[in-house]
C-alpha cells in the first residue's frame, strides 16, 4: 500500500503539516493550483509565531498577482521581508531555551533571495524535514498530467502516482466527496492528531504556531520525538 498525502506548500507550516507526513510514503506537492489570499485561510505564504504581544504572523512578501494566478507562479517582491522576518523571529525567540541551536538554521534560510513563493516556501519545508528527521518522497503537482478540480483533482494525482490509500487532514470534511475515491478503489484515511503541549515563552501555550516554536523551545532532538508521540 502507497499512503500519499497532497498539499499546497505552505510557509513553515505548523505541526500537524508534519504529522501527516510523518505517515506517508509520497508527499505530493499542489503547486499548480489558485493562490488563495486575503483570507483568515490563507496559510500559503504565512504563518505564527508567538511573541511577548502574543501571536503575530510572519509573511513572505509578494509582487502583487491576478486573482487565477497559480501557486507556482506567484513571485516574491525581493525587498526586505526575509531580512525584516529574520529580525522578526531573532527578537521572538532570543530568550528561547535552544534559539542558539536553531536560529542558524533559520538565518541561513533567509539570507537567500527567493524569485517564486514556491522556491522558499519549498526551502522551508526541507529544512523542517530535515530538523525533525522525517523522511518522505515527494512530487511536484505541476510535474504531473492530471486534470480535473477539488476531489476529481486528488483521484486523478492519486492515480497517476500509484497511490491506493490516501491520508487527508481533517480541514477537507467540509467539501469531501467520497463517490470518486471509492469508484478509482482509493482507500480514505482521516488524520488523527493531537497538537503536543510543550514549554512555551511568554505566558499560557499557544497551539498551531510554526514548527519553528517546538523548536526554539524544545530543541532538535526533544522535538523530533515530541512530534512522534514520544515521551521527552
């Protein structure tokens, strides 16, 4: 059985994100779908962090785009957002018990200039990967033939990569149509995740922030068993 997990690359995305991948084979990348932005839903080029004024969003800054432009396609404005973000995240995390552990990590993926979104945003997913020592396959959307929308998409990237099981977050029940899975013989599994309550600065825990939270606070090592379930 091949488990495939399908998502839009997000900006270092939170745990959950990494959750999933922890239990799949192939991770296929969605970048050749609408960017969505301008909502509270709009995960895709952000994300939180938590400061002493509480959670407050770090953004990849954009050259502004046409509403039907694709992910892949969406450029960053090369100003100063990464240097600005990197203030930003050294500021937050300076008095965090492992900030001397992870923000070279962090400095190094901010220090390059990125021309798309897709470019840094992948960068980010990496160096997580990395740091939680999660290994998993991936593909890019935009490398495949499949065609369709919303669920008839999945099936179809589903297919063409040779997946029979796929792992879907619990965000997707709202629109979920299950005739098509079940008629390509693509089995459904739910995502069963409980966010991990760690040591936090500033104050009372604060779920889904960035992975880079666990990690200032807890470190590499404790993190990479804190997201496995693991008792630390």
């Amino acid at each position: 059985m091949i488990t495939a997990v399908i998502h839009q690359p997000d900006f270092l995305p939170w745990l959950g994100f990494f959750d999933r991948l922890l239990h799949a084979d192939l991770f296929v990348v969605l970048d050749n779908v609408q960017f969505t932005n301008g909502s509270s839903r709009s995960w895709t080029y952000r994300d939180k962090i938590k400061t002493a004024n509480g959670e407050k969003w770090i953004s990849v800054g954009l050259s502004k785009c046409h509403r039907e432009t694709k992910i892949n396609e969406v450029s960053t404005n090369n100003s100063l957002w990464n240097a600005n973000m990197r203030n930003q995240i050294k500021e937050s995390y300076r008095k965090a018990k492992y900030f001397e552990e992870i923000f070279p990590y962090i400095e190094e993926l901010l220090s390059s200039q990125y021309e798309k979104l897709v470019d840094v945003n992948l960068c980010s997913i990496q160096l997580l990967l990395e740091l939680l020592d999660i290994r998993v396959e991936k593909v890019m959307a935009s490398s495949l033939q499949a065609t369709g929308k919303s669920n008839e998409l999945l099936v179809n990237i589903l297919k063409e990569v040779g997946a029979d099981c796929y792992l879907s977050g619990l965000g997707a029940k709202d629109y979920f149509r299950g005739e098509p899975f079940r008629e390509a013989g693509i089995q459904v599994i739910w995502q069963e995740f409980k966010h991990p309550h760690y040591e936090q600065l500033f104050g009372d825990f604060v779920p889904y922030l960035s992975s880079i939270d666990l990690l200032f606070n807890c470190g590499i090592a404790a993190s990479r068993k804190i997201i496995r379930g693991e008792q630390i």
